[in-house]
C-alpha cells in the first residue's frame, strides 16, 4: 500500500498541477529583475517567451544572455541556457555571467 502511495506522490510531483506557464514565466521574470538590480555588472540577459515548455516536475524556458565586451573567462559575447523551474518553484540554470572590463 504504501509504494502505491510513493508513487502517486512521484506522479503528483511530476505533473505538478499548481504550477502554472505564466507563474512558471513570472518567476524567471523576477529573478532576472533581482539578479540585474543587485548586480550591475551582470551581462544583458533577454527571456524567450516562447520557449516555456512544460517537462516533469516543473517547466523549462531558455535565458539569453549578452556581455557587450569581451568575456575572457566565458569566450562568448552571447549564449542561450535553458533554465529550469521545478516543482517547487526553484530555478535550475540561471545564467549569472559578468560582464568583465579589462582596465590596462
């Protein structure tokens, strides 16, 4: 009895019914607004809105980032991640890349 009980929790857990595609967005929307705002050194970063897919246990949406100057620890000036919101509306992924000035 009590694995049926485990795995109706799993299968509860993984549709996770009370979490929304547009809370799952707003959250992601959030953080970047608190990451950007106590960072300032943060590079760009820009949410595709089409992107929120519903998986197991939570949604996924991609995160674009742009460092306008070059990144020597990263390589790249853009890049895309896929960050993923979970159950219980924790965010998995988030790019948090600086922008670095080389002052000589």
């Amino acid at each position: 009895m009590i694995k049926y009980l485990i795995i109706l929790g799993l299968i509860l857990l993984a549709w996770c019914p009370w979490l929304t595609a547009e809370e799952a967005s707003n959250i992601i929307d959030n953080r970047v607004a608190e990451m950007q705002e106590a960072n300032p050194d943060l590079c760009a970063m820009e949410i595709n809105k089409d992107s929120i897919r519903k998986v197991p246990f939570g949604y996924t949406e991609e995160v674009s980032y742009d460092c306008s100057v070059s990144d020597p620890i990263y390589g790249v000036f853009q890049s895309t991640e896929i960050v993923f919101i979970t159950f219980y509306k924790g965010l998995i992924g988030m790019p948090n890349r600086k922008v670095l000035q080389n002052f000589d």
